[in-house]
C-alpha cells in the first residue's frame, strides 16, 4: 500500500465521506461517537450553533432535531464545504481554522465539534477561540480520540496484529507499550490510504486545558459502542464496548 499520500487531505476524501456517513457505513460514527454525543447534549432550543470542524455537516441532522435557532459550520476543508454546502443548503457555512475563528465575540450559544480538537497541537489556544465566540452561558460540546485506542503501540503476537498498551511484567521489566499519559503525535493509516496525524491526550490533560482557559465542565464520558451494533458487526461491537474509541467533554463558559 502506497501512504506517501499528504496528511489530514479532507478534500479528497469528502465525497466518499459524505457518503459513507449518510448511508451509515461509519461505525466508529453510527454506533460510538454520535450516539455518545447525543447522551450529552444540553438544552439547544432556540440557541445559535456553531458546528466546529464540521466536514460534510451530516452532523447537522442529528442537531436540527433539538431545534436550535441556527446552525453554522466551519471547517478547514474547502471541499467538504462545498459538498456541506450542496447537502444543507438551508444552513451557513464557512472555510476556516478553528486555532483564527472568523466570527465576533459572543457571537454563539453552543459550540459542538466531533472529533476535531485532536487536529490541535496546542488545544489551548483552540480552547480561548471557542470562549470568545461563545456568549454569556455558553457551552461547549467536544469528542476526541481515546487515548486507549490511539495511544496504543502496534505488535505481533502470533501472527496477529495487536494494539497494546502495558508494561513488561517482573520487577526488572524494561518494556513499556504505547504512550497513554503523553500528548503525543499520532499518525494513523488508514485502508483507503488517508493518513491522519493528531494529538493524542489523557482526559486529564484536556480537564486541564478546559480549566486553564476558564471553562467549568459540566460533564464527561467515554464512549463505548452501543447494542444496536451487534447484529451488524459483532466483532467491532466486543471490540469497542470495552475499549473506548473516544471520549467527550460538555463545558460551561466560566464568567
Ligand atoms: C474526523 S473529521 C470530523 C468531521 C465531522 N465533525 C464529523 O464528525 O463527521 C475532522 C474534521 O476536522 C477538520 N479540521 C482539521 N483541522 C482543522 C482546523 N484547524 N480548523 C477547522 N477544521 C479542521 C477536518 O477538515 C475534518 O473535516
């Protein structure tokens, strides 16, 4: 398989993304992630919405139900714009970087990003972005990478490839797999050949964060993949209802 392919390239992949996730093919999105999400959310009715780093916007369905006064996305890729654009043509949507937000002060009520603040190395600065644009009370929903799925080192044992995370039993064990408590570069490669390179954190470096820049967090979870996965894939469902593929943080701008 050839990676020599460029990094964090959303454009590329937007189309077959698109529909990948409207036709459900994205299990870490249909039975982890969103639904994981969904469990957190706060009261939106009549609140402006912001969707951070919201790729092709099929997330924007999921919170049209709650209805909120509006919804506007923002992301870096131009091209999962364009198709945003073309699915939801009833919202607003922008071309930008979450790290320079092109929006006033306290121009939102609810910021919601999925799976996007790993993309930052320093999440602080992020962090302080997401405070201004949000009002008075504002609050902020966010996914991130588990750092017991994506910290994990890759190895063999017979002939099967795992992803681990452990240490050497004995007292003179030298051997230590993966990196849970750093905030680490993480490249993964993916089948399709999307190379996707992040920043991988423990929840308490993000608990951190959130209190250095003056928000109060209201809750957390780790996700674990729902019922409904197992008549559809019962290997990924074992997999992932014990194992945490991600992790969500719901936080309250601190006045
Ligand atoms: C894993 S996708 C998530 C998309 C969508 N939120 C979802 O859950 O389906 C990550 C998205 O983050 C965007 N992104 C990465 N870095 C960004 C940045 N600095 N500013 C804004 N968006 C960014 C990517 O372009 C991509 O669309």
């Amino acid at each position: 398989m050839n990676y020599d392919e460029k990094v964090n390239d959303y454009d590329r992949f937007a189309e077959k993304r698109h529909y990948n996730v409207t036709n459900g093919l994205m299990k870490s999105l249909r039975f982890v992630e969103k639904p994981m999400m969904l469990k957190m959310m706060p009261n939106i009715e009549g609140k402006r919405v912001l969707l951070l780093g919201c790729g092709t916007a099929e997330e924007s369905e999921l919170l049209k139900k709650f209805n909120p006064k509006s919804i506007t996305g923002i992301d870096l890729s131009e091209k999962s714009i364009e198709v945003a654009k073309k699915a939801y043509p009833d919202l607003d949507f922008y071309v930008g970087d979450m790290h320079e937000l092109p929006f006033d002060n306290n121009s939102f009520d609810f910021v919601y990003s999925s799976l996007v603040i790993n993309y930052a190395k320093d999440k602080e600065v992020v962090f302080k972005e997401i405070r201004r644009v949000l009002d008075d009370d504002g609050e902020f929903l966010f996914s991130a990478c588990h750092p017991m799925r994506f910290a994990t080192q890759n190895c063999e044992v017979d002939g099967k490839r795992f992803h681990v995370i452990g240490f050497e039993a004995g007292s003179d064990g030298k051997v230590v797999l993966g990196n849970y408590m750093s905030h680490s570069k993480q490249i993964n490669y993916f089948k399709d050949n999307q190379v996707l390179e992040e920043y991988i954190a423990p929840p308490s470096y993000f608990f951190q964060s959130l209190i250095h820049t003056d928000f109060l967090v209201e809750n957390f979870n780790e996700s674990q993949c729902i019922q409904e996965c197992k008549d559809v894939d019962l290997e990924y469902y074992t997999r992932f209802h014990e194992i945490p593929q991600f992790m969500a943080f719901l936080a309250k701008k601190n006045r």
